[in-house]
C-alpha cells in the first residue's frame, strides 16, 4: 500500500464506519483534544484511525507518537494502525511512556551524564541497592522504602524536595535513603523505572536544546488511557507538545482505577486550564454491551463527582436481564459459578436460532484481589474445566531468567552492582560473601563499581592473590562474553552463542543440583530453553508479539537485543489465544471484555475494599477511595457483553475467622429493578438435562418408527 497523502483516493476509507463523535474526533487535527472515550466506545479505533488522518494530511509518520500503558496495548494500536494504513504505519512511534522514556534517554541521556548503554534495574535489583543505601538486611524495611520513593518520584519529586516536605521522622530518614540511592544508581550507570519518567522530564525542563529537538521532532503527540497518567508523565507531555499544544488525549474519568500507584485525575482538570482552546469530544455510544449491562454501570458510577459527564448507550439490545446472585460462602460461590458456566454452555449448544456455541474462552470470572481465585481454581478442576490466571507470575520473574538477564545487563552495563553480585554468584564459583563484601567496601572507598575494582592494582591489599586471581577471571570472561556478542548477528548466530555460554557456565547442573525435585529442575530448565530461542528470535530479525503476530525487524547483534532485556516484562505467547476461562483481578481485567462475565465476591469490606481501616484516614481520603472502589466495580461490569452475574456471600473468610456477608452498597447502586432474575444455575441445567434426555428419547423413538416402517416394506 503506497502512502496516504491529502489526494489519496484511501482519503474516505479513513472515515468509513466511524460514528458522528468518532469522526469529530478523528479530524480535529491541529489544537490540543481530549476524547472522553466510555467504556467499549471505541477508543483504539479514534487513535489509529486519527493516525492515517494526519498521514493523509502531509504529516510524516516519524512525526507521529501514540503513547499507551502496556506493551500488549502497544502491540495492538501496532497491528491496527498497520491494517488500516499499511505500510506508512510502521514509521509511527507507538509505544509505552517508559519505552519513550527509554528512548529519550539513550539519545540524550549523556546531558544528564548518562551513557547511552546505562542499565534499567528491575524491582528486586532496587531492594537490593536501597538496602545497601540504608544499612538494612530486612527486605520487608526496603521494599516499604521502595514503595514511598516511587510515589515520590511519581509526583516529581527528588529526594532533597522530599525531604524538604516529609511529615516526620520516618518521612526524613526515606529522603536520607533516597538521597543515598540516587548517588549509588548515578554511579552503576543505572535508572529505575521511575527514572525512565523523571530523567526525561528533567532533560525537557534543563536543556532547552533537547526540549526544541523534541518538540521539532513531534509534530503530534496521542496518548492512550490518559486518566491513568500521573504528575510526572503529564510534565513530560506538556514540555513534548509545547505551545502549540498538537496532541490528543483519550481517556475515560470513570475508568481512572490506579490511584494507588500515582494516577491522577487531576491532569484531566489541568487540561482546559493548561490548553483554554482544547477541544472536548465524547464517545458515549457503546459497542460492547447490552442495554441492561450499561444501565447497571450507568446507575453504579451515577454518585461520582463528574468532571466531564456522559452516559452510555448501546444499540445492540435490551439482551439478559442482570443476575444478582447469593452465595452461602467463597466455596458454594464457586460451586454455582461452575453450574453458571455449564449452563450457559449448554444452552448455547443446543443451536437455537440466532445463538452459537459457547467456548470456554467466552467466560470469565473477575474478583478485587488475587487470593479469592483459589475456591475457583479448585472448583474447576474438580469440574474439568480449563482455565488460566491472569496475571500470574511473569516469565521474567522467575529465578533462572533473572539470573541469565543479570548475566546480559551486566554485558552491556559494567558498572551495575546489582548484576554483577547476582551473576558473580549463579552459578557459585568459589567466591564467597566475605569476598565480595571486601570488594564492596574497596569500590565505596574509591567510588568505583565492583567491575572496575576488580582490575585496580590496589586490590591486592584488601584480598588474597587466590581471591583476586578468581575475580579477575570472571572480569576477563565477561569482557569476552560482550566481545562475542557485539559479533553475532542474526538467529542461528544467536543460538551458538547461547547454547555456548550455558555450557561454560554450566548453567544446567546449577539447576539440577539446586533441585530436590528432577521435574521442578528440568520445567525451569526448559523455561531457560524457551527464552534462550526467544532471544535469538529477536536477534534474526522475527519477533512474535503480544498480539501473536509476526513482526519483522532488522537483524540485530546480541548485544543491541540485551539493551532492552529490562523493559521485558513477559515473553509472547506462541500458541496464540488459549481456549480457557479467565480467572482475573479486577484490575487486570481493563481493557478486556468477555460474552459472560461473573464478578465474585462483591461484599462490603472486598468490593469496596476495607473503606472502614483504622489507618489514620480522614473523611476526605476515605470518600477519594469509595469513589475508586466504585469505578473498579463501573469497569467490572463494563467487561461483560452478553451476560452478567454478581455474586455476593452471605458469610466470608476473613483472616482465619468466618464472619457474617454484607451485600456491596454497589448492588444497590446498580439499581435493578424488582423483577431481575434471582437464578439457581443447578435448577437451569437439570431443566436442560432434560430437554437433553427428551431430544435423545424422541430420536430413539423416530429412528425406531423408520426402521419398522423400512421393513415393513
């Protein structure tokens, strides 16, 4: 497909099959937009399709950026962009805040004193650092400092205006920590995932070189999920747009779910203040669910302070009515989940007219947190019915990938600290922690990293030749190491090199002897096998993404392709989409939409979530947090297309208690009238069992009419 330019005959394709708002949407091109997008409105389809607008109106694709949350969002707005446009598509930068962040910084970082080969630490290397930083060896002390830096950091704060602010004593000694851990990241060359924000903004705001090189760069700027951004990320797209303000920011309030991690819905009321021209456009009209499903939603997010109201609407029906549904505890809950599922399926096999088959993957069963799956998970296999979690533990946070990652960052990162103890040490090479304990102290007294001490020919007079002599041989390995990959290039080139380097190290033993059990050790092994023919994939220039499809991209050498080892956050599923029942947080659930959908435990005190907590709150806090609570439940409702069950318990686990159930206020709120079915699945499918055994008897029955009418004959 050749590009799209203002004369192209593709011009009207554009437009085709949007609504009236959409398409306002879509042409407004040259001042700053806010797309107030509800829920199923249709609010990828506004961006990609905007995207071949401003194509077709002379802009260059390198000129476009679509920033979104996640890389599996990211590979979607991918793939769409590229269907509807083709091949102009892949010059558009669609990618995550922190992938932009990411490539801000390998560009520019060196204003910052950054090379551009610095190391992205992941969440267990950062515990690590600030438990160094703050004299610690409790885990639980580190990640609680961890926890507080990032909501500082989020707020774009560094740690001297931390401290500036902080409210006590324990306030105070975190800024310390703070304090402490930026000077060791800026030493190993390092940024956390924080930085990947606040790096970029302050380049944007100190070097007004690179703030004119961006904003030259960008000629327009759109952003996905807009009311999950925080303060930081609303900073960044400010300085990115400038004056001229040419962005596009699609977002829905109601659907503003991540407080708890710096969302703000304070950047949707800095909008009409920053930009007094910005244009408002609301999709209101629904493409998901039925007419009963939004009315409940509707009715659920009614009491929320509006900032920009809207109500859905859909056109696809009044459809089932939506079942409210008593449980007697979290085990019978799952027992008439179970009989929900197989009835529904059931009835959709019997083929009636206008409906199909149900797969298992049409169904999905949403809670508030991760511990309420379990009831489910053995409720299903006890049903034989196959299903996933979402959510699960990450491919990359399993222990044998984090040990070859921190083998790879410190490849392309000498001066990370992290990396090098976790690798120096997996597999165990004779050097133990009084050793490295005196390496550490050497590199703090000289202000070097660990890698660069091994090499000082001052080392020798704080460890023994034998200890030196065994550091500086995995120093001269490693050189060779980033030696070999900064020359393999391609797959097959890949695959050697890896397969080499495991058995150098003999990584597989290592497994085997760490194991009590021989299949635990050889699943891990095989998870090293699937990442190892991954990476290769990524160096031949074949990448499957997170939608499944096959991307192309240039070969690369190992070491380009290590660059990015710590933005990974999950390896792609080949198989492509599994047929199972979900099981899934309500958090992890935005986005997604399923035909049948049950919300499980939906009680005061688990949905809305313990409002009640003696924690110090005041009424203020606990009123922010009801009106969270109450647009998790708007975007658990919101999933469903065709069916919705919810669930409350009449007694439930707390702690090791049992305690009396009290219906969610929110069941009230969706305000169903007195005439919505109160169902028992188990009654429904002994109807259709019945109908089932009827069917059989008459085909019986008919096939021995004309057997006896043929020979009759």
């Amino acid at each position: 497909m050749s590009s799209l330019s203002p004369t192209s005959s593709k011009a009207p394709a554009i437009a085709h099959g949007l609504n009236l708002a959409q398409q306002e949407a879509v042409n407004y091109l040259h001042g700053p937009c806010l797309v107030l997008a509800g829920a199923g409105s249709g609010k990828t389809r506004v961006i990609t399709h905007k995207i071949g607008r401003l194509i077709q109106t002379g802009m260059r694709p390198e000129q476009i950026a679509a920033i979104t949350f996640t890389n599996k969002a990211a590979a979607e707005m991918r793939e769409r962009a590229k269907s509807l446009i083709g091949k102009p598509a892949k010059g558009v930068l669609i990618c995550t805040f922190h992938a932009l962040g990411v490539r801000m910084l390998r560009q520019d970082g060196a204003a910052l004193g950054l090379k551009p080969q610095f190391s992205i630490l992941d969440s267990d290397d950062v515990t690590s650092i600030l438990k160094d930083a703050g004299g610690s060896t409790d885990v639980a002390t580190a990640r609680q400092w961890q926890w507080t830096i990032s909501a500082w950091k989020s707020a774009g704060l560094n740690a001297a205006q931390a401290e500036a602010q902080a409210s006590g004593d324990e306030e105070r000694l975190v800024a310390r920590v703070m304090a402490n851990y930026e000077e060791r990241l800026a030493a190993y060359q390092s940024v956390d995932f924080d930085d990947l924000i606040g790096l970029p903004l302050k380049l944007l705001q100190e070097h007004e070189e690179v703030r004119n090189k961006w904003q030259a760069a960008l000629g327009h700027v759109l952003v996905d999920e807009y009311q999950d951004t925080n303060a930081t990320q609303y900073e960044v797209l400010k300085l990115l747009v400038g004056a001229r303000g040419r962005f596009t920011a699609v977002g829905d309030d109601d659907q503003s779910i991540y407080g708890w991690r710096g969302a703000t819905l304070d950047n949707l009321k800095k909008l009409p203040q920053d930009f007094p021209t910005l244009k408002v456009v609301k999709l209101e009209q629904n493409y998901r669910s039925t007419s009963a499903i939004l009315r409940a939603a509707n009715n659920v997010i009614g009491p929320n302070p509006k900032l920009f109201p809207k109500t859905l609407f859909s056109e696809l029906g009044e459809g089932e009515p939506v079942r409210v549904v008593d449980c007697d505890s979290e085990e019978h809950e799952a027992e008439r989940v179970v009989a929900r599922i197989q009835s529904l399926r059931a009835e959709g096999s019997l083929q009636t007219e206008g409906q199909q088959y149900r797969e298992w993957k049409d169904f999905c069963v949403l809670y508030r947190a991760n511990h309420m799956a379990k009831p489910f998970e053995k409720a299903f296999r006890k049903a034989n019915i196959p299903y996933k979690v979402s959510g699960g533990q990450s491919f990359f946070d399993r222990a044998e990938i984090k040990d070859l990652c921190s083998w790879m960052v410190l490849m392309v990162n000498n001066d990370n600290n992290a990396a090098f103890i976790r690798a120096i040490k997996t597999p165990k090479r004779g050097i133990g922690h009084t050793t490295l304990g005196a390496l550490t102290t050497f590199g703090d007294t000289y202000k070097l990293s660990l890698f660069e001490s091994l090499f000082s020919n001052s080392l020798g007079s704080v460890l023994p030749a034998k200890a030196v002599g065994s550091l500086q041989e995995f120093g001269r390995y490693l050189n060779d190491l980033e030696y070999r990959a900064k020359r393999t290039v391609g797959a097959e080139d890949a695959r050697v090199f890896l397969t080499d380097w495991l058995k150098e190290i003999d990584y597989e033993k290592h497994l085997y002897d760490g194991e009590d059990s021989e299949k635990v050790a050889a699943a891990r092994w095989s998870n090293v096998m699937d990442f190892c023919d991954w990476m290769a994939q990524r160096c031949g220039g074949q990448i499957d993404d997170a939608s499944g499809a096959t991307v192309e991209k240039p070969t690369k050498t190992m070491l380009e392709v290590v660059q990015t080892i710590a933005l990974l956050s999950t390896i792609s599923e080949r198989e492509g989409d599994q047929n199972v029942v979900t099981l899934s947080t309500l958090h992890a659930s935005k986005g997604l939409e399923w035909p049948h959908v049950v919300l499980a435990g939906v009680n005061e005190g688990l949905l809305p979530f313990k409002l009640e907590d003696d924690d110090g709150s005041n009424g203020d806090s606990i009123e922010l947090r009801l009106q969270e609570e109450r647009r998790l439940m708007y975007v658990g409702i919101t999933r469903a297309q065709r069916t919705l069950a919810v669930n409350w318990l009449r007694r439930r686990k707390k702690n090791r208690e049992t305690i009396a159930g009290v219906p969610s206020r929110f069941i009230a709120e969706m305000a169903l009238d007195k005439a919505t079915i109160k169902e028992d699945p188990r009654e429904k499918i002994k109807a259709l069992r019945a109908e089932f055994a009827k069917k059989a008897a008459d085909g019986v029955a008919a096939a021995a009419a004309a057997k006896a009418a043929y020979d009759g004959r």
